[in-house]
C-alpha cells in the first residue's frame, strides 16, 4: 500500500507543474510569430551578406583605396617630379612653400546640377532670415501692445487720482469758504454739488447743469486753478492736509503745488 502510494505522483510538486504544457489563449500564435520574424531577420542577413555590390559601390571601393595609397615611381607625373628634386612629403614650389598635401577630391554623385547645393542652402539662409525677421517683428508689436496697456493703464490710473485730488480739493474749498461766510464760490465747480436737492432749486440746478456742460477744462486744469485758489485765499494744501499761518510759513514748509512734489 506504501509502495503504491510512492509511486503516484505528487500533484503539488514542482515536477509536476513544469512539465504541464502552458495552454493560455493565443500563446500558439505568438510562438508562429517570433519563429517566423527570426526566419526573416536570418534570411535578410543572408540575403546582405550574398548581395553583389553595384557598379556605383564597386566604384567608390576603388575610389578610396586609390586615394589612400600614395603614388609610386610608377606613376609618369610623380616620376617627373622626381627627376626635378621632389621629395615624397616635400612641399610643392620653388622655395617649398606650397602645398604638401594633393587638393581633395569631391566627386559629386547627385543628378542635381552645379551649384544646385549652394542655391539651396541659399534659399534656406533666406527662409532662416525671413523667420527670424517674423519672429522679430510678432516681439516686438508683442511688447507695443504691453506698453500701451501699460500706458493706458498708468492714465487711467492717472486720470482717478486727479478725480480724487480734484474732489478733495472741492471739499476742502466749500469748508474753508463757509467758514469765511462766502455763500457763494468763485466759479461754480469750485463746490461738490450735492446730491439731494429741493424742488426750489430745481431751476437753480439746471442753469448750473448748463454751466457744467460749457465748461472746457480738463480735470488737471480744475485742479491747478482751485489748488491755486486754496493756497492764495487760505493758505491750505490738500496733500499736507494743512491750512498754514501765512505765506512765509506755506513756502518753507509745503513741498509745492503738486502731488509730485509731495511724493
């Protein structure tokens, strides 16, 4: 009963597992494949070493065995130099001061005609040439739109503080002029307007609308003007945010009548 017990065989054994052939779907197939491209490469290795050479091969095979071997005595031109006083590896000329080596030889094998590779390369500077120009030239308007953006955007930027200064300075002269008891300003946008109104002075409002609208000045001019004004008539400067005492004490201690001059 032993005996017949060691001589089935172990199915969990290594034995038995490796020597199962391997039945996983389409590995037939990839075993037709590989044998047959490693056919292929053998036959077209074979295929290369049987291959006879073309006369243009053969040509250039006897081309640079003839140019890598030097000329002998038997060579007409090389034995008239000879009988001159040429030396093998002795420079050409009188006073030795030629050339040594033979001048290479560049055999052209195209079918293109002489000076076709240097029209073309020609054309490929020019095309080269013309890229970089475009290349160039889309930078360049690149950083024009950029430093008009960045214009426009100073002058916007620009154009609100002068608003803000101009609103400011507006405020300012309406509270220093009430406090001298001037009902009235110098000009009419010498004021803020306010905002609410009533119906009496709806006529009032108008005329001043139509006085708002003829006015020709630019902010930048309002605002020069009613600086000006603030500084003669009450000795106020909107950037120090100070009314001085005189004159004397304005001109020594403000920076000046202009924001630039106070940054």
């Amino acid at each position: 009963m032993k005996l017949n017990m060691a001589e089935e065989e172990d199915y969990m054994s290594d034995s038995f597992i490796n020597v199962q052939e391997d039945i996983r779907p389409g590995l037939p197939m990839l075993r037709q494949i590989r044998e047959a491209r490693r056919k292929e490469e053998k036959q077209q290795e074979a295929n290369l070493k049987n291959r006879q050479k073309t006369l243009k091969e053969e040509e250039q095979e006897r081309r640079d065995i003839g140019l890598k071997n030097a000329l002998g005595c038997e060579n007409k031109g090389f034995a008239l130099l000879q009988k001159m006083g040429y030396k093998s590896g002795q420079a050409l000329g009188k006073s030795g001061g030629g050339i040594v080596e033979p001048i290479p030889l560049n055999i052209k094998t195209g079918k293109s005609g002489i000076g076709h590779e240097a029209s073309l390369k020609r054309k490929a500077e020019e095309k080269l040439e013309s890229y970089r120009k475009k290349i160039h030239m889309k930078n360049q308007a690149e950083e024009k739109a950029a430093e008009q953006f960045r214009m426009r955007l100073k002058n916007k930027q620009d154009e609100v503080k002068l608003e803000g200064d101009l609103r400011r300075s507006q405020r300012a002269c309406q509270q220093l002029d009430v406090q001298k008891n001037i009902q009235v300003p110098r000009e009419a946008w010498y004021w803020l307007r306010l905002e609410e109104e009533t119906e009496e002075d709806e006529e009032e409002k108008e005329q001043d609308e139509d006085e708002y609208k003829s006015e020709d000045l630019s902010v930048l001019e309002k605002l020069q003007i009613l600086t000006s004004y603030l500084r003669e008539e009450h000795l106020y400067c909107i950037w120090c945010g100070t009314a001085y005492e005189d004159k004397e004490d304005l001109s020594s201690n403000c920076p000046g009548p202009t924001s630039a001059a106070h940054d």
